[in-house]
C-alpha cells in the first residue's frame, strides 16, 4: 500500500466539520487505513488504533461510555488532536509515544523513545505465575530480568510474586531512568531494583530462582525491513548482529553462574528462534506455545544449561 499523508488543509477541515469524540474516531480510523499504517505496537487494526491514540490524548479511559463519545469537542480540544493524528500519521510516530502509556498484563506504563515498547508474551506466562515450569508451592526469592527497558516486565514480576526481590538491568541508563519512573508510579522501590549492566556485568556474583531475559533479538535482514513505526524505537533493543543472537549468546553462556539450583531460564528471541538450533543443535530448549498469541520464547534449566550450553 502506497503511504499517504494529511495536509494542512485535510486538518483545517476535520477541525471545522467534526464535532463529536466519534466524529474523530471514525475520521481518525479512515486516515489510519488510508495511510497505510503498520499495527504492532498494542492494536492490529485502524478503529483499535485510533481509540488507544484519541482517548488518552482526552485524558479518558479506553473504555469510555457511548454516551460521552457522543459529547461535542471544544476547539482547542479537536486542534490537539488533529496535531496526534497528524503525528501518527505523516511521521509514523507509534501511539504509545503520543501518549507516553503502553500497557502490558494489564496494567499501564509510562513509556517513550527511550524504550521499546511493551508487546512481550511474557505477560501471559506472568500471569500464570510460570505454571507449569514452576510449581505452586516452589519458593521464588529472588528473579532477574534481563533487557529490563521500561520496567514492565520486573514490576509485573513483584506484584505477581509478593516475597520476590527483582533485580531489573538494562545497559542503557536512559531506559532506567524510564525504569525509574515505572518503579515509582507503582510504588515497588523496595522490591525492584533497577542497575546499569552489560547482560551480568553488573551482578556479579548474584544469584536467582528465575532469570527472564527479553534481549535485542532483531537480525540484520529483518532490521531492513522494519516498518518506520520500528525506527522510533531504540534500535539498541532491536538490532542484535546478523542472526540477531549476539546478546542471547551471552545470556546463554553465563546464565548457569547466576541460576540456583532448580533455577529456570527464559528467553524471547522471537522470529530469531529459526537460528537457534543450527547454533546450539544439543541444547534442551523448550518451545513454549501461548495462548495468547506470540512465539520464540524459550525455557531451559540451570541444570540444562550446564549439560548443553558450552562457554
């Protein structure tokens, strides 16, 4: 589909002529579809979109009664959103960053271009408390999670294990200043813990019942052919070297050092999983397969990796 753009005398009119929140949705959606968007980062269709992109920006809920998506517009009001639909569409800025929310395992977190955006199926193996890998009555103390970006994934952690520590790195200290940001909102600063490091360089001699790494896993061949929504996203958290497993080697090699005994590993490497078993033919990597949706995300034991994994 050929890109399209609005222009200056496109958002003229909607700003005369439309009057009501689903006056705008409905013109929202029709420029979405026409422009030829890419949907991946929370929606997969135009009226998805433009309801996570139009009701926030109003300061309402996505769940906002029929009777108020009926009420008129101020005109200050349709000029803000003429300029987010503008955004989101002549820039490709994704929603999340127009509205600095993103929500994962159903919650909302702050987000901006200094992180990806949260769109991992490890929030359905969070709710599931890991089950059946981890058994109910087996203790989690302390948890890792790797790649932390926002912090999504470390404090769905803490809220869903009450009595975990979680030790949340990312080797970019402006992710964790976003990290920070999350970890404040949901008041978890005595459990997550936010710290600057390159995979385990910086917890050394740290140990966890469970490491949860979301690396880099994007390869040099799918990097080109990102849609331009992905090109406002770090690529730091996307590109991972030709196959896209440079920072899943590294995980993978010093993984069994921080895993106690009876610790479990999982990592996302998404569409980057067609390379894993030319690399690592021996290795006992479970496949898990979601309900949800979602794919490339592996489990193996720190027992596993000792037998399988070589340095």
């Amino acid at each position: 589909m050929t890109e399209q753009f609005l222009s200056a005398a496109q958002l003229d009119e909607a700003i005369s002529d439309l009057k009501t929140i689903n006056d705008w949705l409905r013109w929202s959606a029709s420029q979405f579809s026409a422009a030829g968007l890419f949907f991946g980062h929370g929606t997969d269709n135009a009226w998805d979109e433009a309801v996570t992109l139009l009701l926030p920006t109003l300061s309402l809920p996505i769940d906002t009664p029929k009777e108020l998506v009926n009420t008129r517009l101020t005109q200050s009001e349709k000029e803000t959103l003429a300029q987010v639909v503008a955004e989101r569409v002549n820039n490709r800025t994704p929603v999340a960053y127009l509205t600095n929310q993103a929500w994962f395992a159903g919650s909302p977190f702050y987000v901006d271009e200094r992180v990806l955006i949260p769109r991992s199926p490890f929030a359905e193996l969070i709710e599931k408390r890991f089950a059946p890998w981890l058994s109910e009555d087996q203790a989690v103390h302390r948890i890792l999670d790797m790649c932390t970006g926002s912090a999504c994934i470390a404090i769905a952690l803490a809220e869903k294990f009450d009595d975990a520590q979680v030790d949340a790195v990312d080797i970019s200290t402006d992710a964790l200043d976003v990290a920070d940001i999350n970890i404040s909102d949901y008041q978890v600063e005595d459990r997550v813990f936010p710290i600057q490091s390159d995979v385990f360089s910086g917890v050394i001699g740290q140990k966890y019942d469970l490491i949860i790494a979301n690396p880099p896993y994007v390869d040099a061949e799918d990097m080109a052919d990102l849609p331009n929504e992905f090109h406002h996203e770090p690529e730091l958290g996307l590109a991972s070297g030709v196959d896209g497993l440079d920072v899943t080697r590294r995980i993978l090699a010093g993984a069994a050092e921080h895993l106690n005994d009876n610790g479990l590993l999982f990592v996302e490497v998404g569409n980057s999983m067609v390379h894993m078993e030319d690399i690592y033919p021996n290795a006992e990597f479970e496949w898990i397969d979601f309900e949800k949706g979602g794919l490339g995300v592996f489990v193996i034991s720190k027992e596993a990796l000792i037998r399988s994994i070589e340095d």
